[in-house]
C-alpha cells in the first residue's frame, strides 16, 4: 500500500511522457503496460530504497520546456534529470537534502550528476551569455570565471571587487573547486563537473531564452525562471502583433549582410531571418538566387548594387574591432560605390548596425540580447517602421549624423519611450560585495 502511494504521489510530468510515448506505439496496448510497469518500478523504488521525499517537487517549481528543441527536463520527488541534445549528456541533480545526495555519482559519457542548488559555479566566457545567470538572480554564485571578457556591467564589478577569480583555462584541476562549471562548446575534453549550456545551437529567438530554465534548475529556481521567460515571451508576442499589423500593402524589404575579405554575403542564419520576419519585414533573400557577391568581380558589383537599390532597411554585421569607427562612409567605402542615389535606405536614414551595446570590447548582441530577444524586436520594429521617438537598445542608425554608440553603463539605456517594452535587465541589482 505504501508504494501505491508513492507511485500515486509521482509527478504527473512522467505519466504525461508514458502518455505520448505510448501515442507512437504501433502497439499502445503494450506501450502503455510496459510504461506502467515501469512507473510501478520507479514508484516502489523511491518509497522503499530512496525513502519517503525530503524534498517535494511542487507543482508551481517545475519548468516545463515549450519552445527550446534541444533540452528536455524530467522531475522526480527528489531528483531532475536534464537531457541536452546537442552532446547527449543528462544531467542528473539531486536535492542536497536528499539520501541519494551522499549515495549517488555519476561521471561517464552520458551522464553527470550534480548536486542541488549548486553552491557556486564557473563559467567558461567564451560566447557565453551570463546574462541568464543576472536575470535569474544568481551572480552571487558565480566564484570564477576563465576571462573579463563579458558585456555584465555587474559581473566586471563582482570581478573587479574581487569576488569572481580568473581561472586559467591550461590548468583545469582548478575548476573541480567548483560545484559546477558552464561552458558554451562541447568540442573540448570535460571534467565531471562540466555541464554545457547551449542556447546558440536554437534557431528562433524565442527557443534561445528558454534556455534559462536549463540554468534554473541547476538552482532550485525554476519558479523565476518561468516568471522570467512568460514575461519575454509575452512581450515578444506582443510586440509581434504590433509590427504586424503595421505592415500595409508591402513589407519593407530588409537586407541583412555582412562583408569579410572582399565579399559581400547576405545572411542565411535562420535566427536573424526569423528577427525580420516577426518585425513585420521580408527578407532579401526571399528574391534573389545568389548570397555572396566579389567587390572585385565587376558583375558581382554591378548585381550587388543592383539589389542594394530594390531595398528599404540595411542591417551591416560586418566585424570590426572599433565599432566606434565604423560609420555610413565605411559601408560605402566597402560596397565600392560613388552614385548611391537610387539607394533608398540611404535616402531614408534606415542603414543599421547591432553593436550599439558595447562593455569593455564586448559586443552585448552575443549576451544580452539572447537572454532578452523582446528588445531585439523593438529595435527592429523601430528600424521598419520609424517613429523617431524610440530609443533602441541594440541598433544603431549609421546613416545619421548622430553618433549612437555607448560603451559604459549600458544596463540603463533608456527604453521609456514606449509602453510595449520592458528590460528586465533595468530591474535587476548587482550583487553586494559579501
């Protein structure tokens, strides 16, 4: 009796996954008496070998994934179990309060265990958007770091009030100190503790910031995580519905291209064509057959201009190391061109760069603006659809005198002219000095 009520008391998330398991079942007779057996054995297990629960899982505690593709998430009373897809590890964390916490370690190729909540953490920096970790509240955990190099205004001050050290790469015996180390690329040999937080493997901007439950429950805060995520989703999708129904009888035509070693490409990158599409926008790329064209080749000029004139917006994300310094004339000077008055979004001021949030040479396009994609869209919505009342986060407007570009206390551009908008960011504080 005991163990049927520890199988009644097992959380509803697995009867749900028995459920679609056995939907894909040619037999679902047998899909559904395998899977209950199964839940049968999992249930009489956690009542008599894992003891009654010490810790719960309530209801209002558990994430659930809706949009991201490559993570999964699985509750157990005591226990959760990450999935990650891209390098097909799991992730098993166990409550501290728990026996299995003392009994339990995994380390092989498939899978890991961690202990919960995480009582600190490192991070490797390399592309790596510790603004997740701001939004969720859990910079104070953050003991280490392989870099400065990070666009958080708040972790470069814990860093320079000494309270996040600089871990050398070369030596990773010193990153076992830590309950868990996140790193970005899986294509490095990891330690045990090594778990790999992904979001830039997702298409959609959306199923990039999901990714924050992946981090929630390495902390026991998945309630935030959910608030955090609902509330950016809700934004997104709002602002999704204004720009659409801004659109007339055309959509302004949006080119987004970069330029790099005397060739000119227009973006295939599922993630940026997306951003225009919700912005009430068509990608260029939609009309044309060709995406890269040779400055060089005087045909692959003559088209390369030829299109530029059919267009309404230009996004440049050409790579330079002094964004400062990159203005219209740059861009002029790399498309090779002297008449440019059929170029009507020159004619229009609508030629824009994602590189306006800069700290210290860091681009917060790679960080900030994962975490928060709503402010993305803003800022697109604004370059289609000019109000001149906006004050944009991510983009700036090369094509105006004005210069645009600000390199300190970026965590407080001002985003107060529009009602539509929110920066969670703006709500967040730095972590005292402990």
């Amino acid at each position: 009796m005991r163990a049927i009520e520890g199988l009644l008391a097992f959380p509803k998330i697995f009867i749900v996954e028995l459920i679609m398991a056995s939907s894909s079942s040619p037999n679902c007779f047998s899909a559904i008496a395998g899977g209950w057996l199964k839940l049968l054995f999992w249930g009489v297990w956690l009542w008599t070998c894992g003891g009654r629960a010490a810790s719960t899982v309530k209801p209002s505690e558990i994430s659930k994934v809706e949009d991201a593709q490559n993570f999964h998430m699985y509750y157990g009373q005591t226990f959760k179990v990450v999935k990650n897809a891209m390098d097909g590890h799991s992730y098993l964390l166990i409550q501290n309060n728990s026996r299995m916490a003392s009994r339990t370690k995994y380390c092989t190729s498939r899978i890991k265990s961690f202990v919960i909540p995480l009582s600190n953490y490192s991070v490797d920096t390399d592309l790596f958007p510790v603004s997740f970790f701001e939004l969720l509240g859990l910079l104070s955990s953050m003991k280490g770091m392989t870099s400065e190099s990070v666009a958080s205004e708040c972790v470069l001050k814990l860093y320079e009030g000494g309270e996040i050290d600089i871990i050398n790469k070369s030596e990773p015996q010193q990153f076992s100190q830590f309950s868990a180390h996140f790193i970005s690329q899986s294509d490095h040999p990891q330690a045990c503790n090594f778990a790999n937080f992904v979001p830039f493997s997702e298409e959609t901007p959306l199923q990039r910031a999901e990714w924050i439950k992946f981090l929630g429950v390495f902390a026991n805060v998945e309630s935030r995580a959910n608030q955090v995520y609902n509330a950016i989703k809700a934004n997104y999708l709002c602002l999704n519905r204004v720009a659409l129904n801004k659109t007339k009888s055309f959509k302004p035509i949006v080119a987004w291209m970069e330029f790099y070693d005397g060739v000119w490409s227009f973006t295939q990158e599922a993630l940026k064509l997306k951003y225009v599409e919700d912005a009430g926008g068509e990608n260029v790329d939609n009309s044309i057959n060709k995406m890269t064209y040779n400055i060089s080749n005087p045909d692959d000029l003559d088209q390369l201009h030829a299109i530029l004139c059919t267009v309404d917006v230009v996004i440049d994300g050409t790579y330079t190391s002094e964004p400062v310094n990159y203005t219209q004339s740059t861009f002029l000077q790399n498309i090779n061109v002297e008449d440019h008055s059929c170029f009507a979004f020159l004619a229009n001021q609508s030629l824009w760069r994602f590189d306006k949030r800069i700290q210290n040479s860091i681009l917060d396009w790679f960080d900030g603006a994962v975490s928060q994609p709503q402010l993305v869209l803003a800022d697109l919505t604004e370059a289609l659809f000019p109000t001149r009342n906006y004050t944009s986060t991510y983009f700036r407007n090369i094509a105006r005198l004005l210069k645009s570009l600000s390199h300190r206390h970026l965590s407080k551009a001002s985003l107060s002219s529009t009602s539509l908008v929110f920066n969670l960011r703006k709500q967040c504080k730095c972590p005292q000095k402990t």
